[in-house]
C-alpha cells in the first residue's frame, strides 16, 4: 500500500523577502512611533505654554512653531545623551512620555472602565495610569530603538 507525499503548502510570504523589507520596515515603524510621540509634545507643549505663544509667523501659530522647536530639542537630546549620559536622557525621556501618556490616557482610562466595571475606583485608576505610563514610556523609547538599534554597552 503506497502513501501519496503530501505536498506542503507554500507561505504566502517568502522568508527571504522579508529578511530584505526588514530594514524597511523597522524604518517605517520607528518613524510613525516617533512622528506619533513628536505629535504629542508638538501638541502638548502648545497647549502649555499657549498663554505665552500667542500670536503667529506668517500663517503659523507660534504655540505650533514652540511646539515644533521642543519636540526638535527633546528628539536631538536624546540621541545625544543616550549613550553617555543615561540620566539626562532618562528625564528628557520622562518629559517627552509624559506628552504621550497625557494624550492616550483617557482612551486607556476608558477601556479599563469599561474591561474592570465593578472594581473600586482607586483601581481602575492605579491600571490606567500604569498602562498609559508604561505604553507612553514603551513608544518614547522603542521608536528610537527601532531607528538606532540599541545602546551600545559601555565598559
């Protein structure tokens, strides 16, 4: 009694594409997380210092063009200090998470409402602001990973 072979079915998706698309991709990915967390600061820095940006150049506001000019600041801070000086990186990332984590929030605090209905306030709280802490912290930190590769070692 002979057995037919069975056949195996080919991926969809050849291993060796994706070995060559996975610089692009951790480009990609890299620049929407920091575009995303450079939004936020954009975003946030404006809302905070409004009282002193009023006005415009030209046709841009200047709580956007402060806005513009901090996350600039926080982005090329951390690149600079992140290999040599981990405590100033370390709070310029603090500041730069706090935008973000400012931003998703409340979405957050929805969802654990919403997943953790009948649990006391103080918890549903304590979980959302973890969370969003720690995806804030997650995204301000992983985009520059994913652009830059990890930190070297030092000795």
């Amino acid at each position: 009694m002979n057995t037919p072979i069975r056949r195996a079915i080919p991926a969809p998706i050849d291993r060796a594409q994706l070995h060559k698309s996975a610089p692009w991709l951790r480009l990609l990915l890299g620049g929407a997380i920091i575009a995303y967390t450079s939004y936020t600061t954009v975003r946030g820095v404006g809302e905070d210092f409004a009282p002193l940006l009023r006005g415009s150049i030209g046709p841009a506001p200047l709580t956007l063009i402060g806005g513009l000019f901090a996350a600039l600041l926080l982005t090329l801070g951390q690149w600079l200090t992140s290999e040599s000086y981990p405590l100033v990186y370390s709070a310029l990332l603090f500041f730069d998470a706090r935008y973000t984590q400012r931003q998703i929030g409340a979405s957050v605090e929805a969802l654990a409402n919403y997943h953790m209905t009948g649990l006391d306030p103080w918890v549903i709280m304590g979980v959302s602001l973890g969370a969003s802490w720690g995806l804030a912290l997650l995204a301000a930190r992983y985009g520059e990973i994913l652009l830059l590769g990890k930190r070297a070692k030092r000795e």
